[in-house]
C-alpha cells in the first residue's frame, strides 16, 4: 500500500483512516489515545453505536481540554502575580525600602 507524503495511515476503534501530518510518531500517540478513550467509553456504554461512541468520546475529550486549558489559564495567572510581586519586592529591596508580606 502506497500512502501520500506525509500521510500516516492509523487504525481507530477498528477503522482505517489516512492523516497528514509531520510527525507520524505523534499521529500515532494522538490515534491511540482517540482509540483507547472510544474503547474506554465502549466498557462503560457497551450498547451504543459507533457513532453515538465517536461523539461522546469528542465531547470527553474536548471536556478533558477545556478543563487543562481552565487549569492552565489559573496556573498563568498564579505565576504573573507572583512575579509581580516579586518585581515589587524587588524594587523595594534596591531602593532599601521593606519588603512587604502582603
């Protein structure tokens, strides 16, 4: 079988499907895990189609991204606070003033 350039063909929840892509060890990871989580949910929902099993599986994951995102958006803005801060502390030490414990 002869595939495009860049293309990598991957098998999802016994499926055939050809992705183009840079890396096809990445393409790889990515279509297991897709597998793996439509498998998952397969156990939990054994009567479901495959389709209805595909929508769900997105809408896990998407889930699973939106809640990273929300938890990387609270880890910026953890971290600007702190190096605010630590601006401020900074200046204050190089001007000699004291630090603040706020």
């Amino acid at each position: 079988m002869t595939t495009e350039p860049n293309t990598q063909s991957v098998t999802i929840f016994g499926s055939e499907y050809k992705i183009r892509g840079a890396d096809p060890d990445y393409i790889q990871v990515v279509a297991a895990y897709v597998d793996g989580k439509m498998r998952e949910l397969e156990r939990r929902l054994p009567a479901g189609t495959q389709t209805k099993l595909a929508i769900l599986t997105s809408l896990n994951i998407a889930d699973e991204l939106f809640r990273e995102r929300e938890e990387r958006t609270l880890r910026d803005n953890d971290l600007r606070e702190r190096a605010r801060k630590w601006e401020r502390d900074l200046g204050q030490s190089l001007r000699g003033e004291s630090i603040d414990d706020r």
